[in-house]
C-alpha cells in the first residue's frame, strides 16, 4: 500500500509528482517549499523506498498505478492539473497517460523510463547487470560513490544521502525495480491523451535517453521535447530546484 504526502491542500490546483529509483520521496524537498505555496502537492512514496516501512519491497509499476488511479479517482474525481515524473516516475505518468483512466491538464515526463523492445533473454541480462551494478553501489564506501558522481555538482552531504537510500533497499527491490520499471507493459489499445505532454532530457544524458525519446514520440505523437542544458540524470529538481519551479509555474499558467 502507498503511503502518500500532502502539501498545500487548500490551493486549487493539482500535481502529483512521482520519485525516480533509488530515492526516496524527500529527493523533493527542495522544491516542496516553493511549489506548496500555489499547488496542492501529491507525493506517493514507492514502495520498497519508505523510510518509515523498511519491511516493504517493490511491487509492480501495474500495482503502483492502479492504487494511484483508486486514490485519484476518490480524492481528486479523476482529475489533477499535472502529472510530473521523473525516471521510473516518468514511466509512471506514461502508464497512467496510456491507460486514460485518470485526465490530466500537462503531463511532465522527465527522462522518463521506458518499456525496452527487445527480446526477454537480453532484457535479463541487462536487468542482471543493472542489479549488480546498484548492489555493488549499496556496499560501496563513500569515496567509491564519490568516483561516479560529479564533485562539481554533489556535495559529501549529497553521497551520505544516496549511500543511506542505497542501504534501506532490498535486494528484491532492486531487481524487481530495475528490472520491473524497464520492462513494464502499456495498455494493447493505448490511449492518446489530448493533454499537454512534454519529455525533459538533459543534454548530458542524451545519448542514453535515445530509445526513450522515440518511444514517447511513436506513442504520444502530440508530445514537446526540451532538452535541459548542463543537466544530467533527474538534476533538474535537485541542482536547480528555483529554475525548476519557474518551469512548472509557466506551464501551469
């Protein structure tokens, strides 16, 4: 069951926002404070990232979605102004998008994951690799972590935070994440909302968001890409969280 944070409930507009892999839902604090003044914000923590349930594993990106789509439905009739997800939270607002069953005003994909066309012997492997890497990643020390990240961009206080997420998850967590979040399935008869769309990419990942870039453009033919200068993976919210709100302010007028 999703545990699910709140702000500024008394405001008339709507965004859900969805957390990437990894990360638990306080990677929005920097931008809770700004965005709670004028938006009722709606927060899901995933499961198998609570803090506050270290017991609970990951489930399905099917699961996470239709326990959202009950609780929009009773709370929000169905409707929100946004829909904003970032990573696997893009994968999210695509499976949300596609089934139809909640509307929406914009949906915000940013670096958004999605499903891979390839065969299922190969998807393992990559999932195997990808389970590795991040187990790898939980017992790492922090000078290890310090290696992969830019020194330029994340403070020590930034990889204690990573090195502490990293520790809460589970091994089935992490492979049912990993694996689960780049293979997950869309609705055969895919609705093609009249909504607003747009796909963020930095231009640092751009290269490795190519796949994901043309599925969005094959399934949401309606779909805006803007790609974010000097920003890599999910920095956006995190690195330029003042910029970031700006963004979503001008969408939402």
């Amino acid at each position: 069951m999703l545990t699910i944070h709140e702000f500024g409930q008394n405001n008339a507009k709507t965004i859900v926002m969805f957390h990437p892999l990894g990360v638990w839902w306080d990677i929005f604090e920097y931008v809770i404070p700004i965005l709670e003044k004028d938006y009722h914000l709606i927060i899901p923590e995933i499961p198998g990232h609570d803090p506050d349930r270290p017991e609970s594993d990951y489930t399905s990106m099917q699961e996470i979605t239709d326990e959202m789509t009950d609780f929009l439905t009773d709370n929000c009739s169905g409707h929100v102004d946004c829909l904003y997800g970032c990573s696997m939270g893009g994968g999210l607002v695509i499976k949300l998008l596609a089934e139809g069953k909640i509307r929406t005003d914009l949906a915000i994909i940013d670096a958004g994951m999605t499903p891979y066309q390839l065969p299922k012997p190969i998807t393992y492997l990559i999932g195997v690799r990808d389970f590795m890497m991040t187990m790898l990643g939980k017992y790492a020390s922090i000078k290890m972590l310090a290696s992969v990240f830019d020194p330029e961009k994340y403070s020590q206080e930034d990889l204690l935070y990573v090195k502490k997420v990293l520790k809460s998850l589970s091994a089935r967590t992490i492979w049912r994440g990993f694996y689960e979040a780049n293979n997950y399935d869309l609705p055969k008869d895919i609705v093609r909302p009249d909504c607003r769309i747009q796909y963020w990419y930095g231009d640092e990942e751009k290269d490795a968001r190519g796949w994901d870039i043309d599925f969005v453009r094959r399934t949401f033919p309606n779909a805006e890409f803007v790609e974010n200068a000097g920003q890599n993976h999910a920095e956006f919210f995190t690195l330029h969280p003042e910029e970031f709100c700006r963004r979503i302010d001008e969408l939402m007028m």
